[in-house]
C-alpha cells in the first residue's frame, strides 16, 4: 500500500534553515506530482509546495516563496523540502502527500523559535 514517512523536523531559530524530507513506498512515485502541506495548530491546512512529474515543475504559494523549495529524486522515490529564513509563523507539523492518491504522511514536526 501507499507509504509516506516524513522526517527532518526539529526546533530551529528564526531565520535558520532546515530540510526535511519525505520517503514513498508502495506505489510507482515517477508517476505522481508530490505536495508538501502544513498545518499550524488551530489552523486551516496550507499547501507550501507542488513538484510535477514529468519534468519537476514547481509550485509554491506566495507566503513561502522564495524561501522554500521543493525537489525530488525518482530514483530513490523521495521529495524533500527546503526551508529558509524561516519565521515563527513557519511553525507547523509538515505533511507530504500524493493528492491523485488520497495519500498523506504522519507529519513531521517544524518549530521556530528564539
């Protein structure tokens, strides 16, 4: 079945950086543009990156880009997410998914403080 594990998350200080990434199983990854989302506690789901396939097409919404960007390797069926500069309001659990598989991860922890 559709595994996504995603790991990297951790405490950083505002304006650090970090990487986490997101490994798949169970499905042919080549074939499916990946997203990252996050959602911050009481707060609504946010989509912050979309890579495509073929071709790595990128996508990133305006409250992250330039500081956040999205890659993937389809042979070792992994996404990852880079993040800089990052903000307290970047504090989220951060999920990948596969939307055209209804498929999401567990989450990984991003907290930005001082």
């Amino acid at each position: 079945q559709v595994r996504l594990v995603e790991s990297g998350g951790r405490m950083v200080q505002p304006g650090g950086s970090l990487r986490i990434s997101c490994a798949a199983s169970g499905f042919d990854f080549r074939r499916y543009a990946i997203m990252w989302y996050r959602q911050a506690s009481g707060k609504e789901r946010e989509m912050v990156a979309q890579i495509t396939t073929p071709g790595a097409t990128t996508f990133y919404p305006d409250s992250v880009k330039g500081r956040f960007s999205i890659s993937r390797d389809n042979t070792q069926y992994t996404v990852s997410l880079r993040v800089n500069s990052l903000k307290p309001e970047d504090t989220a659990v951060y999920y990948c998914g596969v939307p055209m598989r209804s498929a999401w991860g567990q989450g990984t922890q991003v907290t930005v403080s001082a």
